[in-house]
C-alpha cells in the first residue's frame, strides 16, 4: 500500500467512524494502526530525502574543489604557453621540431586590455546593470590605430603543438 492509498483508507475509515457504522475501539485501532504504518512510509522518504541532499552538497562541493583545480592547471598552462612561444621567438624560427612535438607560434586576434574603465572615453563605456567597457568597439578602433586612453591592445601569441 503506497502513502496516497495510506491516506485514503484514513478517509475511509473516518467516514465509517462518523456515519456509526465502527465501534470506538475498532476505531482507535485501525487509525493508529495505519497512522503508523503511513507515518513510517514518510519518514523513510523524509531520510532518503537527507541522503540525497547529503550527498548533492557532497558532490557541490567536490564540483568547485575540481573546478579550483581546473583552474589552476588552466593558469599554469596560460604562463608556459607563454614561455614556450618566446623561446621559440626568441630562437627567430618559425618552427621547431621536437622529438615528440611540432612547435609553430602563430598570431590570434589581438587581446583589448583595459587598465581602468573610469579613464575611458563614455563612448566605449556599455550601460546597463553593469558599467563595462565595450571591447568590440575597443578593438576596432585600436586595431585603426587610434588613441583611447584607459585601453590598449596586446598581443596575443601561442604556440601550436602537435
């Protein structure tokens, strides 16, 4: 008998109560007798229900432990992948085979550094909720070469590996 059916033979049950068709005793007996057994369904729902938020949290947690760790292997990466496209620039070749790898610096689209958007013109500046700069718009006309104080571009080199 599941919790729905639990509840309605408690229904039942009052109603005969109610219309004298079952003695006081008989009462007393059958409601507790299934008040229990319904009672015992729900807590058993109730504990599977703080298991499973045990183990959610449990596993939250873990999520950002190795999304940290992610990011730290992320970031490491970032700073190598810069020393190994200067070295190869450095060298003044244009590749470099390795034993086990092809290395080719190669050009990406350049990077728009903001230094501080309060030193920006405000036709760069974007509103909403939120002030922050306009990057596309950035990028275009420093890419023309104009002269926007606040920003500026970077180069943005990596290496290819294969």
């Amino acid at each position: 008998m599941n919790v729905f059916e639990y509840n309605r033979a408690v229904e039942i049950v009052k109603a005969k109560a109610e219309q004298g068709k079952i003695s006081d005793e008989a009462l007393v007996d059958t409601l507790e007798s299934i008040e229990v057994q319904r009672n015992e369904k729900l807590d058993n729902v109730a504990s599977w229900i703080e298991e499973n938020q045990m183990d959610a949290d449990y596993y939250s947690k873990k999520a950002k432990e190795y999304e940290a760790e992610a990011k730290k292997y992320k970031n490491k990466n970032k700073y190598l992948m810069e020393f190994l496209t200067a070295a190869i620039d450095d060298s003044g070749q244009k590749e470099i085979r390795t034993e086990n790898h092809i290395l080719r610096p190669r050009n990406y689209k350049d990077a728009v550094v903001v230094e501080d958007t309060r030193k920006l013109p405000i036709d760069y500046i974007m509103t909403s909720e939120v002030v922050k700069p306009n990057k596309k718009l950035l990028y275009e006309d420093l890419k023309k070469g104009k002269s926007i104080t606040g920003a500026h571009l970077k180069a943005n080199r990596k290496t290819v590996i294969k």
